[in-house]
C-alpha cells in the first residue's frame, strides 16, 4: 500500500516536470507529500518503475542518472543548459524519422531507439 502510494508519487512529480529528473530531485520532490519515502525506496522505485518501462533513463552525459515518464507513442529529445544545468525536453516532432530509416538501409542495422542531446546556452543564461 505504502509502496503502491509512492510510486504514484514519483509518477506525479515527474508528470508535474515534464523534463527529466535525477534521482535526487525526484526525492526533494516526492518528499513535499505527505508519506515521503526514504531515499533508499525512492531508488528501488524509480529502478522498478524503469524495469516496467514506465520510467525511461535519460543519458544526458552527466554524473548522475535522469528519469522521464515514457511514452511509447513519443519521444523527446533533449538541450542541456551547460551553464546553470536546465533540462528542456524538445516538444517537437522528431526529425529523425526518416533519418533512421535511411540508416537502417545503409548499415542493415535495425534501430530501436535514439536519443538526441543539444549542449550549449539557454534563454535565461543568454539575456
Ligand atoms: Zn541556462
Ligand atoms: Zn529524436
């Protein structure tokens, strides 16, 4: 029951972000409810959530791990503020679509899945 009620938790902060989240903001967040769950639990949650596919593991070449809710019917790709960190998920259909199909037929290699990342300034780090 206590388990059930916090993995609707972390499910929530991570719709409520709609960017990707470390383990560690996932628990700051999860711990503003009323039954915060340790950090212990919120990790074995996160790691079961993503065993269910309903968590994805977002590689944004950092030191630690970012979750995002996935959703097999989209898929977002990433820029990454490199000055004060920011996260945006690109609400943008994919470009890559046929770019994947081409490469499919050019290597013979049938692609799953990809994931873009875009490293430079933000809005707010540029003005
Ligand atoms: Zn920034
Ligand atoms: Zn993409």
């Amino acid at each position: 029951m206590r388990i059930t009620r916090g993995r609707k938790n972390i499910l929530s902060v991570l719709f409520q972000a709609g960017t990707p989240l470390s383990l560690k903001e996932i628990y700051e967040r999860v711990a503003t409810y009323e039954s915060a769950p340790d950090y212990t639990t919120v990790f074995r949650m996160v790691s079961l959530l993503e065993n269910l596919h309903v968590v994805e593991k977002v590689n944004l070449q950092r030191d630690c791990s970012y979750y995002e809710l996935r959703n097999p019917d989209e898929h977002y790709d990433h820029l990454i503020c490199t000055y004060c960190g920011k996260v945006q998920r690109l609400d943008l259909p994919c470009p890559l679509k046929s770019f994947e199909k081409q490469l499919q037929k050019s290597f013979g290699f049938q692609i799953n899945a990809h994931s873009l990342e875009f490293f430079g300034r933000c809005q707010d780090c540029t003005s």
